[in-house]
C-alpha cells in the first residue's frame, strides 16, 4: 500500500462523498425526528453508504453487469430520486404511502453519499492502486460524515427550527438542480458512449 496513493484516494473520496452538502440535506430530512431517531438514521446511512461502497470496490463492473446495469442509468435512476425528494421538500408533497420520515437514512446512504460518483471512484481506484488503499480511504471519508450526521441534532438547536424551515426550501431547489445534473450527465454520457459504438458500424 502506497501512502501517496491513500492519500490521494482519501482525498478524492472525501470530496465525492462530500459530507458537508449532505449535512443540510440530513438536517432538512429529519427535521420532525427526536434526537434518538436523528442519530438512529445517521448510523443506518453511513452503514449502508458504507457496505455499498464495500460491495462495489469488491465487486466492481460485475455486480452492475449482472443486472444489465450502466452508471449512466444509475446515475439517471438516482437523479429521479433525487428530483421526487425535492419536489416533497419544496411543496411539502408526500409521494410515499409511509408517512415515516425515518426513510431519510436511506436517501442519504444512496444516491447522495454513494451514487454513481462515488461508485464508479471507487471501481477506478481500485484498478488504479489496490483493494486495502481503497477501502481505507473511503472508511476515513465516511468516519467524517458520521461524525457530521451524529451531531446534526445539536446543529439544528444551535440554528433553531424556523431557520432549518426556510433553509429546506432553498436546499430542496438545490437538491433539483442536482437531480437535473444527476439525469443530463447520465444521458448525455450514455447517447456519447451509444454513438462511440454505433457509428462505427454505419
């Protein structure tokens, strides 16, 4: 293992899995949750991020090759998510039949913490350096945004409740924004890789 390479690799999966845009979202998501609950669905989120990000350092292209999967529709896939939570965000909408806003954990593991960015670092870091450097520096990434999401409680008492209201609105306009992003790299990405294929064939 090659401690220029692990530092590199923290380093790039740091700003990937950027914990601090994932903060107001988890603040914004668990708004109506008691401190036992906020803490319980930070937990789950940085677990499941993690045993993710585990699966597709491991695994890599295969496992998305089993199910006829590209990061170019997953990146699409995980920008319609994104887009549905920030229309229930900015409108107040409930698009789901649980009103239990305890699934916010989940839309914080994926496609906010690992989405098609940080999986598609993760294959490549892999083949760049080796399996341990990368599974180290994402464990450091992910300790960071634990830490973050355990003390999202005491950030809200500190911001108070009317401003966490205000400042849901504004993050969900920015939740769309990365939704559109999420949908048009994922389709510009994969109309340039059919091309690549396609043309050479007329």
């Amino acid at each position: 293992m090659q401690i220029d390479g692990l530092v590199y690799a923290a380093t790039l999966l740091f700003f990937i899995f950027d914990p601090f845009a994932s903060l107001p979202i988890f603040i914004c998501m668990t708004k109506d949750l008691d401190d036992k609950q906020k803490t319980s669905s930070a937990n789950r989120a940085v677990l499941v991020a993690g045993i993710l990000f585990l699966i597709f350092a491991v695994l890599g292209t295969n496992l998305l090759n089993v199910f006829s999967v590209t990061i170019d529709g997953f990146r699409i896939a995980g920008g319609i998510v994104l887009l549905l939570m920030s229309l229930e965000i900015i409108f107040g909408l409930s698009l789901t039949k649980n009103q239990d806003t305890d699934v916010a954990w989940v839309i914080i593991a994926t496609p906010i913490l690992t989405g098609p960015g940080v999986i598609t670092t993760a294959i490549l870091l892999v083949a760049k350096y080796d399996l341990i450097t990368t599974l180290i520096a994402g464990v450091f990434s992910l300790l960071i945004t634990w830490i973050l999401l355990r003390n999202a409680g005491l950030i809200i008492r500190v911001i108070g409740n009317q401003a966490i209201e205000i400042f849901s609105k504004i993050i969900g306009l920015l939740i769309a924004a990365m939704a559109v992003e999420f949908i048009m790299r994922g389709a510009i990405d994969y109309i340039h890789n059919a091309s690549v294929i396609i043309v050479p064939l007329l």
